[in-house]
C-alpha cells in the first residue's frame, strides 16, 4: 500500500465505520497517547525499565499502526499530502545533512 493509498484508506474507514474525524486537537491528543504506548513497550523491551505481565498484552506492530493511523487522520483533515511532504522533507535533509552525518565523529 503506497502512502496516498493509505490516506484513502484511512479516509474511507473514518467516513463509512469510524462516523466522522475527530477534531484536529482531539487527534493531536490521541497521537501523543499513540506514542506514549510505542514508548512504553521501547521503555521495557528494548530499554532498562522492567515489565508488568500488563505490559506483554501490547504489541509494537499493533502500537506503530495506531501511530501512523492517527498521523495519516491529522494529514487528511488538514489536507497534507503525505507523500509531497515526505518527499520535500527528505530533500531538505539531504541538503542540509549531506556531509553532517558523515562528519559526525560519534557514529
């Protein structure tokens, strides 16, 4: 599934099952949650912080879907192109960083 397929997707689940997009700052607040859950699991299994057997129900994949989820309902209802903008992004990064990375004695 290629990006603007996703963003279809997303929109026809949200207008046929999900009813209506929450507001802009409704799904900015479900996004922060979002990525609360994908730190919590990166805290515990990948990280120094231990587990409650609560935490082993929560699946990564599961928890980065919902992520890009709610990122792709923010893209829709403000009208981003989230492949535009990846693509532009990733231009100003090549620019920017083309010799910063390989300069950078730490890596």
């Amino acid at each position: 599934m290629t990006i603007s397929e996703a963003q279809q997707t997303v929109d026809h689940w949200i207008k046929t099952i999900g009813v209506r997009y929450f507001d802009e700052l409704t799904n900015t607040a479900v996004l922060m949650e979002e990525v609360g859950e994908v730190a919590r699991i990166m805290a515990r299994v990948y990280g120094e912080q231990s587990s409650k057997e609560s935490d082993l129900r929560h699946k990564l994949d599961d928890e980065l879907a919902d992520v890009l989820f709610v990122l792709i309902c923010i893209a829709n209802q403000t009208g981003v192109d989230l492949t535009d903008a990846l693509k532009k992004n990733l231009e100003k990064k090549t620019k920017r960083d083309s010799d910063r990375h390989k300069s950078n004695p730490k890596l």
